[in-house]
C-alpha cells in the first residue's frame, strides 16, 4: 500500500495521512470493513482522532452497519472522549442506529441532551420518518427528564397525525414530571403541565392534581396551594387522603388566615 512507502521516500506518516486515505477508501461503494482493517493496523503506530472516528461512522452509517458502528462508536468514547466538536460522527452513529430500527438505542446516547435529540427527531420527520407510538413515548420521557416542556407538549399535539394516539403509558410520563419539577424547584413548569393537561382534557387529573397539591406543599406555596385546591374541588377531582393530610400540615402551621383557608376547603370537601 502507498501509505507503508511513505517513510522510503522521507515523508513521515501522520495522521493527516491516515484521515485522507480513510476517506479515500470509504468513499468508495461498501468498502468501509477495508478502511477498518487498515485503521486496525495502523491506530497502534499513529493515534487516531475524532475525525478518523467521524469517517469510519460515516462509512458505515452508508452501509447501514449498526454492530459495526456501535463497536467504533464504543471506540472513539474511550480513545477521545466526548465533546460537541465531534457532533458529525455522534450525527452519523446516531443515524445508523435509528436507520437500522434502534430509535430506542440511539436516545440513551441523548439522555442528558435534550436539544441534540430534538434535532434529530424533528431531522428525521423532516426526512421522511413517519415516528409510531413507542417512538413517541421515548422522546416525550426523554424531554420531560430534561424539563423541555415545551417541545414534550409539541409533540403531543401532533403524534395524532403521524396515527400514534397517546396512551396511559404516555400520560404517566407527564404525570411523574410533575413531581420531578418540584423535587428540582421548579413549581412553575409543573403548573405549566398542569394547565396543560386541563385544558386539553387530559384524563385521568386524579394522580397529577395530588402531584401538584404535594408538590405545592412541600415548597410552601401557600398561595398557590390555595388557589390550586379550590380549582381541583370544582372539578370533582378526587383529592386522595394522604394528600389532605399534607394541606392540613401546611395550612395549619401558619397563621390565623391560612387556618381558616384549611377549614374552608374542609367544608369544600365534605360538601363535595
């Protein structure tokens, strides 16, 4: 091969070269497993870079080779680490995943990266990609996780014309981020799925209406807690018993007024 008589003719091997010659080979029709074997015997000589990596991804993203680009993906971690330079390989592993069906795959590598999993999703529908009900749920869990609220509800709002109905499963996903948000101090987001999910008539309200009020105690929000108690006592919503042992606790630790807020939506209840 050229690249071993290099050095006969004084010119130092690098791997400027090896890059060039891994391109040169992959650009060819279904030679990337040839580009492979001459990375494999060379990366002990010459230390490879995350551009050697993008190229091998590259080629086999073409093949539509996911073992054999999970094992360079693998790889490149390992030898170079991770950085947002390096985003045309993570481009090219993660298409080769999802091209060979392995949508659920490919989001672990997005778990903590909301915005780069937006991208590939909103990508691949632009693409063509016509996303079913288990697509669906990985990434509204995926969003949630990383508080993206927004892009989750984007979601809900057209997974039915793609003919993916939500389900319970689904829903449960919103549900818990509601209890996540305020464990992470972020009741308003919380409140923002709330409001969502009433407005849009999402059922059932039982478990995220007590999510909400438990959250809304824990944090203290006594005037949001009052105005939230009220709201869900008008929709016939069942407030379960643990729950109105946690209203009790907060209103009653204040003061005079927060007592009487307790005892009013006592007889709220009762009358209920």
């Amino acid at each position: 091969m050229t690249f071993d008589c290099m050095e006969r003719y004084g010119v130092q091997p690098d791997i400027l070269a090896v890059n060039s010659l891994l391109s040169a080979i992959c650009r060819e029709n279904n030679q990337t497993a040839k580009a492979s074997d001459f990375f494999e015997r060379i990366k002990t000589k010459i230390s490879p870079d995350a551009y050697s990596f993008a190229i091998l991804l590259e080629g086999w993203e073409k093949e539509g080779n996911v073992v054999n680009a999970k094992s360079t993906f693998g790889e490149m971690v390992v030898r170079v680490g991770w950085s947002p330079g390096y985003v045309s390989a993570y481009d090219a592993f993660l298409m080769t995943l999802v091209g060979g069906n392995q949508f659920d795959e490919a989001m672990k590598f997005l778990k903590n990266d909301s915005a780069d999993a937006i991208l590939l999703w909103d990508t691949l529908v632009d693409g063509g990609l016509v996303p079913n009900l288990s697509m669906y749920k990985v990434m509204v869990e995926l969003l949630c996780n990383n508080n993206d609220v927004d892009n989750a509800f984007r979601l809900l709002d057209v997974m039915i014309f793609h003919g993916a109905f939500p389900d319970s499963l689904t829903y449960n996903t919103i549900f818990e981020a509601i209890g996540m948000l305020f464990e992470r101090d972020d009741p308003e987001t919380a409140i923002e799925i709330w409001e969502y999910m009433v407005e849009n008539h999402i059922l059932p309200l039982e478990d995220s209406a007590n999510a909400l009020l438990i959250g809304l105690c824990d944090l203290d929000r006594a005037t949001e807690l009052r105005r939230y108690a009220d709201e869900i006592l008008d929709r016939r919503i069942r407030i379960y018993a643990s729950t109105k042992g946690k209203l009790k606790s907060a209103f009653c630790k204040g003061n005079k007024n927060a007592r009487e807020v307790y005892d009013y939506l006592s007889r709220k209840w009762k009358s209920s």
